[in-house]
C-alpha cells in the first residue's frame, strides 16, 4: 500500500534541487528543501497525537508554511481543514466542534479567543502568523527530517472543505485521496501543465482554486510556483513578463484590464490565463482578448466535485460557457423535479458522476442522500444548458431561480441582456417577496463610471429583449456588488438588504 496523493505531488519531486515555491521577501524554496520540510511538520503533527483520519484544521495567513502544513498533513494520513481567514470567532467555534481536529493552526492573535473551545474538542493549538513564524514553525524546526510517510487507501479522506453556507448550517464535504488525485491529473494533462511551466498564485489556499487546482496541478507536473499572498496588481503586473500561467477569479481580469500596462508585450511570455470561481462576462473575455491577444480559459466546478468542466486547451474557448466535460467526468441535464434527461438547449439541474465527486457531508449522512440519484449522479444545484456541440452554460443555482407570476425567470438570462447596455458595469438580477407575483424580479445594478442612472433607457432596452414576465420591475444603483472571498456575488445578501 502507499499514499497516493503524497506520493504523487511531492515525494516524486522530493530529490529536486529546483525551485518549487517563491515568495518576495522571503528565500526561495526548492522541491528538496519543501520535501525536508514537510518530513518535519509531519513528525510534529504525530507527536502531537495525530492519527490516520484526524482532522488538522487551519486558519492563518497565505504563507509557504503552510502550504507545507497541507503536504505534512497528508503525508501523514490526517485530513486537511482549511478555514476562511475572514471567518470570526463564533464561525471558527462551529467548524471546531464539528469537525472535531486533532490540530488546530491559528494566527497567535486569535489564541486567547479560541483556545478554549478547542479545549472542548481536545484539539491542540500550533500558531503561524503573516510571515511563517509561530510554534508551527519553531517547533518543527527541531523535528526530524525523515519521516516514513503513512499509508493510505484512494477512498480514504484527504481533505474537508465547508461549504460557504449561504443557507443554513454549512456542510463539510468529504474529498478523497482519489477525487484530489484523479481530477489534479486530467487537469493536469488537459491544461499541458509541465516543469517548464511558471504559475502565478495569488489565490487563497482555503478554496479548492487554490489550493487544490493551482497547487495540486503545479506539485504534480514539477512546475514553479510564485506565491503571492494576496491579489496585487503590481506584483502579478510584475511577474506576468517571466510568468506562464495564471489562474484567477473574474476580479483579477478586469482589474488587469483596467491597467493601461496590461498590453500584449507584456503578456508575450503566458502561455495560458484561466478563470474560475464565478462567472466571467463574455465583454471581459472578449476584451482581454482584444488588449493581450489570449484567449481566457473558463473552467467549472464545485467544493463537492473539484473540477467538472473546461473549455479546450486547442480549440474554441467560448465566451459565456464553461466548456465541456472532462475526460473523465460524466454529467447531464435534468428536470429538478424528476431527474428525467433534457433535451439539448432546454434548462435543467446539472448532474455529474466521476472519480472526482466527493464521498459526502461530514456528519449528515441524511443530507448527503437527499443529494444522490440512486444512480451515483450528484445534484448540483447548478442549472445550466447545452449546446449542440457540448459546450455547457451556467444559467444559475436553482435557489437563485425566481418564479415570478408561475414563470420561471433566470437571473443570468437578464444580467446578460443588461450588461450588454454600456452605461452598465456589472447587473445582478434576484427575486424578492411580492403579494401579487409571489416573487418580483429586480436588478442591483453598478454604472459605468461617469455614467447617469438612466432609468427608462434601460426599461426601453429590457422591454426589446425580455418578456414581460422576466423584466426588472426595480433596479437598485450601488457602488459595487457583495461578494464573497472567491468574487462571487452574494445574491444571498442583496435579497437581505433589498427585501423591504
């Protein structure tokens, strides 16, 4: 027996004396140097009580250190937890006693709030800050660098992601070593990631981007990573001329686009930019287009499912669609109702079956069922359609559907006839409460700057293009949208706002 995703992201580097990780302002780590270190963190963990199957949970900074804590963690058969560094105290107490860690690595400011409650759950308490320091690190550093890495089997767990619970309590979703491995390696394979290749980071590590489709990706084809804590317009502009690949959300390409240094010159070295998390606009695509001669590569997936779909790496990279299946993934369109396959270009729930789908919610085998055909198939909650040619269309989240007067309105349908109007940055269409309709449609919108809110030509433009029925009845002018840490908007919170 070995360790799967161990052994084939870092022990198979773990002779190279070539550079694995870079981060400014800090020394540059090879693969040999990452493999010690891991060796290390991994002693640290067993001698702090961890067994095949705990849980270490995280929440600090963007550091390499950390990044090390994922690979010792895995090396030595636990399960990694990483937490948004946004969470507060009442947030990190819920995940603690849920997922009950063995470890739990925090910032040393949040000590004094947390220790007790992982007193309760029994979990020990290790500290890394902003720059690496704190007894995670002191502490290892006294450990051995040899460890003999702990078996696993594909089926057992390697990672514990929750869901943002936007609705109700948040779900940890069980990923195994195989679901990281398998969907790493057709990523892998799809994208042409290789040794040669120079990534961009500068993603956060608590998200599956990040941490599991940026680093898995790069640790398995040998490739150099530049680890950027956070989203920086000098230091991506910086590092684009000497780079290969960037991996971002939405946000990173239109504030790119809105640098007048974003020029084909400068990007003449990427060989690929990719885009996930949350939906690129067909203008921003276009336009990126237009100013760097790169086509942006649209991926889809979920916390659940890691990656499902991708545009092509040789072919057409379709403006507004996510692509097609990945080799290895199955998936379909259904009625929500009936689980019934659609017929092509009509709107269903998006399915999906593969080696990359999770096991399950941590704790809620009820919820975990209610999610499953009997078929095997994972429901989604995404609706979507598809082209003649396979190329699938995110219309929405099925709790984002509005029925409005007993139709069916899709928010993403009207956001694209709205952002077609130029005084329109960016629109967000959501339902809210009416006596009469049952739901009203409405639009949250953000201008173009110096544009006037020019309500009756947008009424004018909607009424060419929409049906009555799917027309914004209220349109809501604010500075910028709220969103999420993955630059998703948060519908959830405009519906809150917005419903009196």
């Amino acid at each position: 027996m070995a360790n799967p995703l161990y052994d084939n992201l870092i022990s198979k580097n773990s002779n190279k004396n070539t550079c694995f990780l870079e981060q400014s302002g800090k020394a540059a780590v090879s693969f040999c140097q990452f493999s010690e270190s891991t060796n290390q963190v991994a002693n640290l963990l067993v001698k702090y009580g961890l067994q095949p199957g705990d849980r270490v949970a995280v929440q600090a900074a963007k550091t390499i250190e950390i990044i090390i804590l994922y690979a010792a963690t895995i090396q030595a058969g636990g399960v990694f937890l990483s937490l948004n560094t946004d969470y507060k105290k009442d947030e990190v107490a819920y995940f603690l006693k849920d997922a009950k860690p063995r470890i739990f690595v925090c910032d040393p400011y949040k000590v004094e709030d947390l220790k007790k409650v992982a007193s309760q759950v029994d979990s020990k308490i290790l500290t890394a800050d902003a720059h690496g320091k704190g007894s995670l690190l002191s502490e290892a550093n006294l450990m051995s660098k040899i460890f003999n890495t702990v078996d696993r089997k594909p089926d057992d767990l390697a990672a514990l992601l929750y869901t943002s619970g936007t609705t109700g309590r948040s779900k940890g979703a069980m990923l195994t070593q195989n679901n990281l491995l398998s969907n790493a390696k057709t990523l892998k394979k799809l994208w042409q990631v290789t040794k040669s290749d120079i990534l961009i980071h500068a993603l956060p590590i608590f998200h599956t981007h990040g941490l599991f489709v940026a680093l898995n990706t790069a640790m398995l084809a040998g490739a150099k990573v530049n680890f950027i804590p956070k989203f920086d317009i000098d230091e991506i502009i910086e590092r684009l001329h000497a780079s290969t690949l960037l991996m971002g959300v939405p946000t990173f390409y239109t504030r790119l686009l809105a640098d007048y240094r974003l020029t084909e010159e400068l990007t003449k070295n990427m060989r690929l930019f990719i885009s996930g998390s949350a939906p690129l606009l067909s203008e921003t695509h276009e336009e990126f287009t237009k100013r760097t001669g790169h086509h942006i590569l649209e991926r889809y997936g979920m916390t659940e499912t890691n990656m499902i779909t991708s545009n092509p790496y040789h072919g057409e990279r379709r403006p507004g669609t996510v692509g097609k299946p990945l080799a290895d993934v199955q998936m379909k369109i259904t009625d929500p109702e009936t689980g019934t396959e659609m017929a092509e270009g009509e709107i269903g729930m998006i399915e999906v079956r593969g080696p990359n789908v999770f096991k399950g919610y941590w704790n809620m085998p009820d919820k975990t069922a209610l999610e499953f055909r009997k078929t095997g198939y994972f429901i989604t909650g995404d609706l979507g359609k598809l082209s003649s040619d396979g190329y699938l269309s995110i219309v929405g989240r099925e709790k984002d559907l509005i029925i409005s007067g007993g139709y069916n309105v899709y928010p993403k349908e009207v956001e694209d006839i709205l952002n077609e109007l130029n005084q329109i940055d960016e629109a967000a269409v959501f339902g809210i409460q009416d006596n009469d309709l049952g739901e009203r449609v409405v639009a949250a919108l953000v201008l173009e700057n110096d544009k006037n809110f020019n309500r009756r030509k947008i009424e004018v433009f909607a009424n060419e293009k929409l049906a009555r029925y799917k027309q914004p009845k209220e349109y809501f002018v604010l500075d910028s949208l709220p969103r999420n840490s993955m630059g998703k908007v948060q519908k959830n919170e405009l519906r809150k706002r917005f419903s009196s």
